[in-house]
C-alpha cells in the first residue's frame, strides 16, 4: 500500500475503498463464476497485467483489496507506485496463484485501475499546463456516485488538488442559497454563525458581488465565468483577503491563461466526470 494511500487526508478512504470492493465482487460473481469453474478447482498460473498507453498509475491499492478479499492466498506483486507516470506496454502488477482466483477477479482490479488511473492521468495533463504558476487546480463533485473518495485520491495522484469533499465539510454558497438566503451578506454571515471554522466560499458573478463577498467576509470567492479581463481586476480589487477561485470554460486553451491571472485555484469538473479509462490488459505467464 503507498505511503500516499495510508496517509491520505481524504474522510473514510480506507472504509470506502473495502466497501466498494466487496460491492464490485458481489455485483460481478453473485453465486459464482460459471465460466472460471470450467478451470480444475487445484490449477495454479501466474500472470501480469500492462497498460497499453502512457499513464499516471492511480487504484493499486484497490487492486490488493480486490485479490484480498477474493483469495487471500493470490500473491499480488506491484512493478509501480501510484502516482508513476509509466509508458505503454509497462508492466503495472504480477499475480500468482489459483487459476480460477485470478481470472475471477481481473475484471474487478482491472476497472478500479483503469478508472483511477484515467483520472490521475487527465489530472497530470493538466497540472502540466500550469506548471511554473502558483495556481492549484482542484476537483470538484461531479464524481461516479459511490466513487467520490477513490476519484479525489486519484486526483491527488496526478498531482492536482481536492475541493471540498462533499456538502458536509465546506460551504459553496452559489446562486440559489444567495437568493433563499435573501443576499450574500446574510448567507455568509449565517454560515459562519451556524459551523464556525468551516470554510465559507461564495460564488459571484461580478465584480460588484466580488465586494459584497469580501465585505462580508467570504474565505473564498469563486469567480464564475469571469473573462480573462476581470479576473484580473479581480486579483487586483482582493488585496489578498480571500482566496479566488476560477470557474467555468476551463480547457486545454484556457488554463494557462487563467494561471497567469494570478487567481489561487481554479475548479475543473472534467477532472473526474467523463474520464476515458486507460487501456489495461492481463496476460497469462
């Protein structure tokens, strides 16, 4: 298991990941795999897993808990890390052990990997384009529902950041709180009063909201669709007192110059929604 899985900061990782295991397998083999049975119930083999494209490695330690789960006694060697950047044709992990055991639980490991490893993959595209910035790029909630844990940790993984994990640990006070809140000087100042120390982040859609945001004390300010213009008045108009966070038409062409607005963050759903797996494949020794 990395040292970067076991220390995560991201709540309940390690739950999760056991939990979502033993959902996967039972979701796959419900009361057996027919075809696996067509296999001598003593056949041992060995085999090895490659990725056929570059990629960021992210979901090995999914991978040991599938096989722990599965048959504790299938030995699992890793040849990378999570966070490797590898090249096709890389070897990413060796198994041995039962025959049936190993074919039984390819499919599982391999769609925690190709999934996790898709994510840190985009995640190191991007944090390339902004490299020699202060900027962070940071993940946002449009995640595969029961997946959020294990995608924010691949997000780490190819080296960009988590935002708020879910609607427990943060405020993201948007538009429709601003309204039923009656303003966002009443929804922060009713934020801070109801889970002092958490961290209030208000999205505005101008510099006139921008102030209104920083007058009442906002954390964050999260800077919707600004032009490239006013993202720099807005760097400008803060003076430092809250963090700025962009939002919205982040892409390949747009992220660096973004960056050089001198924002802190910028917010990109395309991190974790729609990510294209990477092509992994098992072979028998």
């Amino acid at each position: 298991m990395s040292t970067d899985f076991a220390n995560s900061q991201i709540p309940g990782l390690v739950e999760d990941m056991i939990n979502s295991v033993k959902a996967a397998l039972a979701e796959d083999i419900k009361d057996g795999d027919i075809t696996a049975g067509l296999i001598p119930a003593d056949e041992q083999a060995e085999a090895y897993i490659i990725t056929r494209e570059d990629c960021t490695v992210a979901g090995l330690p999914w991978v040991e808990e599938v096989f722990k789960q599965l048959d504790p006694s299938v030995e699992v060697t890793l040849h990378a890390q999570d966070g490797d950047q590898v090249m096709g044709d890389s070897r990413l992990f060796s198994l041995k052990g039962n025959a049936r055991s190993l074919l039984t639980g390819e499919r599982t490991a391999l769609n925690f990997l190709q999934l996790l490893s898709g994510v840190a993959t985009r995640c190191q595209q991007y944090a390339k384009i902004v490299e020699g910035t202060n900027i962070k790029i940071l993940d946002t909630r449009k995640t595969i529902p029961g997946l959020r844990s294990a995608q924010k940790y691949a997000v780490t993984q190819g080296g960009c950041y988590n935002h708020r994990i879910g609607l427990y640990d943060a405020f993201l006070i948007k538009e429709n709180h601003i309204a039923a809140c009656g303003g966002i000087q009443q929804a922060i100042e009713t934020a801070k009063k109801n889970a002092p120390g958490k961290p209030v982040e208000v999205e505005v859609e101008d510099l006139v909201e921008l102030q209104e945001a920083l007058d009442a004390g906002a954390d964050i300010v999260m800077l919707d669709n600004f032009s490239l213009e006013d993202m720099r008045e807005a760097v400008k108009q803060n003076k430092g007192q809250a963090k700025l966070e962009a939002s919205g038409n982040v892409n390949d062409q747009t992220l660096r110059p973004i960056a050089e607005t001198e924002v802190d963050y910028v917010s990109i759903g395309a991190l974790t929604k729609g990510v294209e797996a990477v092509d992994l494949s098992m072979r028998f020794s």
